[in-house]
C-alpha cells in the first residue's frame, strides 16, 4: 500500500517502507524517557491523551441510517412489489445500493433509464443458488432460467 502511495514499484529498492523501523506501542514511562530533553510536549500529550474516551464496537454492519424522502419511499415500495427476487432487507441497504447504480451511471455514462436502473438493482438482489448446475435437474435449471429474466423479457 506505502508503494502504491508513493507511486512506486514493490521491486523498487529505494521506495519507502516500514520494514526497519520500531513502530510498537510504548510505555509512559519509556516515553517518558525518550522526551527527557521535552518535558511540556510529554506532559501535554499525556493531558491530550487523557481526555480522549474512543469506544468502538465490532462486528456487524455499519450502514447509516437515513430516512428516505416521499420520492425515495414511493420507489422502494415499487421496488419491493415489482422485484420477484426481493432480497434486499431494509431502506439503508436499498438506498445505498440505488444511489451506487446511479453514481455508476453517471461516472461512466451508460444512459440508464430509471427502469433500467430498477432492472439492474432487481439483478444484484437475486439470491445466489448454492447448488452446483451439474447437480440440478432440468425443471430446476428451467426455473433458473426463468428467474433471471424480467417479465419484460419474457
């Protein structure tokens, strides 16, 4: 990554790394120590770090929520009636899934309609089959088939 950063290759001797230096964690009294010759800069970093209470939790998803507006619940509701698939669980993961076909959209501009956009969201949110296609009889493949095909293409 620090290569990549500084726009060099990774065979590049002279490119920086992280590889010599001693970047561990140490001690307040080490610390200490080290800035004998500063005695406020330790003594104001001690007083920096002592007020700063940082709780993180782990694990789970992290997704903001943010409640749509009229326009936005109206599509989602559409969404959910018209996708025979319907996969995605909540508005966050909706939301943020429309507005990245539609950024997507706008950077490389494909030209979507909004109902393409619905196709393309409708797409991503068919459940994977865990099953192998080797394994799967003929009516199971048909239905398969049939699946990944919007009415309209019917």
């Amino acid at each position: 990554m620090s290569a990549v950063a500084a726009g060099r290759a990774l065979d590049d001797p002279d490119r920086p790394t992280l590889m010599n230096g001693d970047y561990s964690i140490r001690s307040s009294r080490e610390m200490e120590e080290i800035f004998v010759y500063a005695p406020k800069a330790y003594e104001n970093t001690q007083k920096i770090a002592d007020m700063i209470d940082l709780q993180i939790d782990y694990g789970g998803y992290k997704i903001p929520t943010f409640p749509l507006s009229e326009e936005e619940r109206a599509r989602y509701e559409l969404y959910k009636t018209q996708s025979t698939h319907y996969k995605i669980q909540n508005t966050e993961e909706w939301l943020l899934r429309t507005m990245c076909i539609e950024g997507l959209d706008f950077r490389y501009g494909f030209g979507l309609s909004p109902t393409e956009r619905d196709i393309v969201l409708q797409k991503m949110a068919i459940e994977k089959n865990e099953k192998k296609l080797s394994a799967m009889s003929v009516e199971d493949l048909y239905a398969l088939a049939e699946s990944y095909y919007s009415e309209e293409k019917k």
